[in-house]
C-alpha cells in the first residue's frame, strides 16, 4: 500500500499531502478521532501521516489557547511527555557504542548514591544500566512521592539534590532484573550517568549529539524561549467542581519538569518529532546521504537493539495491554493487527501523547492532546487506547 510515519500535532516546515496521497482509513479515522476529543472536552489535538519525515496527510482540532483564540497550526508546539525518555536511551547507547560504558555495568559505578536506596535482595550495585533503560531495575514508578494538591507541593523535585536526599528512605519494590515495573526515577538516574561521563549537563548533551545532527530546531526543556512563546499550546485539565460541574481549567502554558526532564520534558513541534521518528524509523533504501547522518548519530544496529522486546509489560498511559506488549531499551514493542509496532506514550500536566513507529514499513504512529480529562478518567483512558490502537492500524500493512 504505503509507507508512512502517523505523527501528532502539526508539522513545521512539511509540506501539505495531496487527498490521494491519505491512507485510506484517514477519514474514517478523523471522524472517530474528532469523536473522541468531543466526548473528552479535549480543547486541543493533532494526528497527521507522513513518511520518511514528510507528511501525507493532517488533521488538527481545537485550540492551542482558547482564551486567546489561537488555533492549533504548522507551528504549534506541544509538550511531548514520556516520550523524552527515548531521547536519554539513545544518549546511553551513543556513550554506550563509543566504549564509555557498557550496558552491564552497575549503575552505582557512576551514580554511587544509589547505595543508600534500600535493596532486600542484596546490593544495589547488582542494578544494571540496561536493566534502568529496559524498567526492570525495581524502582518505583513516581519521581515525587508527594500528589495530594497542597500549595506548597512542586510539580517535580526541582533539583538532583532533593532526590538524594530521599534515597535513604526508598526500596526497591521487586528483584533487579526479575519483571517490568515502570519507573520514572530510573531515566533521572541515567542522565546523571550521561551528565558523570560526557561532562554536560543533561540537556547540552542532547542539544549537542541529537538534536543538532539531526536539525530539531525548535525542540527545548523547561520554560518556553522568548521567540517560540506565541507557538506553545496551553493545556487543560477537565475536573468537577464542587457543584457537581465538569470545569475546563487552563493549567499555563509552561511548567517546570525540575529534575524529571531526562525522562519528561521534551516540547517541539511535529517538525522535529517527525525528525527524531524519522531516525528511529531508519533512512529509505538508498538515501545514503540521511542513512550517515542517522548512523552518526546512533548506528542502525543499535536503534534495533532498542526493539528487541526483552520483558512483558504494560505501558503505563495506555493502560490495558495484551499479553503481546513487552519493553526493549525504553521502548515498547506491541503487536496489533498482525504487526510489530515500537513507541512510547506521555502524559503530564494536561498533555497526552503517543508516537509508534512499524520497524516493516519505516512508519510511525502518534497522536497528542492538550488535555487530560480527570473527570472521567476510565472513560477516557479508554477512548485514548481506542485512538492508539485505530492510529496503528492506519500503518499495519506492508507496503
């Protein structure tokens, strides 16, 4: 049929497909996308095709700032959640594949405060790198242990200090290297390794060895730059009141992941993502030009080894999973409709997110949302998961 990568939000800088070009699905799919953000009071989303970095088809939704009347467009930036966590995997496995580091070191070589973390099956130092970036280190899933909504609560530990200081005072909730368990903390613990052997903070190295080879222009952490604010999309939380009333509240338009944002803290437009799975999904057969540029930054034998499902799991943000989901090196390989498809979700503040790549046909799925309903969270989760699961499909077959 075709070959396609399925992102979210809007692509900067792409060009507008032709209709022939649309998988034939698409506009059954739209429908019962527009359906989903409808029922969801999702003020704003974004799904498009697009293959080899160039986008087939796109469809917007909403606003990226209601108050403000400001459609979503080209230029819209979202914030792309968990999905980080595949920008600090690839990290590793560059230092990882320039001799720095081997995936079967303890992390405790590098990050030795670790010891102080609670282990009742024997020494820390059996925790492994790769078993931080496969999620079967036995660290819990939350970074911060505090969520009741007090005002004096930040929305992440600000700084690395502050999780040190609560490692006498944690366990590890399973046998190194036994199960899947996700973890956030675990992609804060690798950054500090990428941070202790490069000699860059986290977020230069990735501007430095990713983001700059592959041309992500507009990709940042933290607060908003001052010549991209007009783009950021606010996001939204649906909660009910005191009176029973289901209220859309604006939650700003930037917020601060502190520490967490090796393993959350990513904001681009669809432009760079498209980039980034662009790579994970490997250059077209005979594009020598891209194919070196993608193995200097990682070479192709490497991101494969990130599909490799190594352990059972459920992704957290899709919820329910088959007994086919599993988890390589960050990423998670699920089955569906007769094919192999790798990714990963996002979820905070008021942002969800899902980026999917069908290591057959170089596609990739996604799909994001500046909204998180609170109201009716099952109900939600579920139409998310419907989204997803319809979003593969559109790159199920073989060309």
């Amino acid at each position: 049929m075709w070959r396609c990568l399925l992102i979210v939000a809007v692509a900067t800088g792409l060009t507008t497909p032709a209709v022939a070009q649309r998988p034939g699905r698409w506009d059954a799919f739209t429908r019962d996308f527009d359906a989903y953000a409808a029922a969801d009071r999702i003020v704003g989303a974004s799904v498009a095709v697009a293959r080899d970095g160039r986008i087939l088809a796109r469809h917007d939704v909403g606003w990226g700032d209601r108050d403000r009347a400001e459609r979503i467009d080209t230029a819209t930036i979202y914030h792309w959640a968990s999905i980080t966590k595949t920008l600090t995997a690839v990290a590793i496995l560059q230092l990882r594949d320039r001799g720095r580091l081997t995936l079967n070191e303890p992390v405790t070589r590098y990050v030795p405060e670790l010891r102080a973390v609670h282990n009742p099956w024997g020494s820390m130092d059996a925790v492994t790198i790769g078993m931080l970036l496969s999620h079967t280190a036995g660290f819990q899933e939350p970074t911060w242990p505090y969520g009741a909504g007090e005002p004096w609560e930040p929305f992440e530990p600000t700084r690395w200090e502050q999780l040190v200081a609560m490692m006498p005072y944690q366990r590890l909730w399973f046998s190194p290297g036994s199960r899947y368990g996700y973890s956030n903390p675990g992609f804060v613990y690798l950054a500090q390794v990428i941070e202790r052997i490069s000699g860059d903070a986290w977020q230069s190295y990735v501007y430095k060895n990713l983001f700059a080879p592959l041309g992500l222009e507009r990709s940042y952490f933290a607060a908003t730059p001052y010549h991209l604010e007009r783009f950021r999309s606010n996001n939204y939380t649906v909660a009910v009141d005191s009176t029973g009333v289901e209220r859309v509240i604006p939650n700003g338009r930037d917020f601060d992941p502190g520490v967490t944002i090796p393993n959350s803290g990513w904001n681009a437009p669809v432009g760079d993502v498209v980039r980034w799975l662009a790579f994970l999904a490997g250059a077209p057969p005979g594009d020598t030009l891209r194919a070196r540029i993608y193995d200097g930054v990682l070479a192709r034998h490497s991101v494969e080894e990130m599909l490799v499902a190594r352990y059972a799991a459920v992704e957290p943000v899709a919820g329910v999973a088959t007994v086919t989901d599993s988890v390589g090196l960050s990423l998670f390989v699920l089955w569906r409709h007769g094919a192999r498809f790798a990714g990963h979700t996002g979820s905070q503040a008021g942002f969800r997110s899902l980026a999917y790549l069908n290591p057959a046909t170089r596609g990739v799925v996604a799909a994001v949302f500046n909204t998180r309903n609170d109201a009716r969270p099952a109900e939600s989760d579920a139409g998310f998961r419907a989204v997803r699961d319809a979003a593969l499909q559109l790159i199920a077959d073989a060309p």
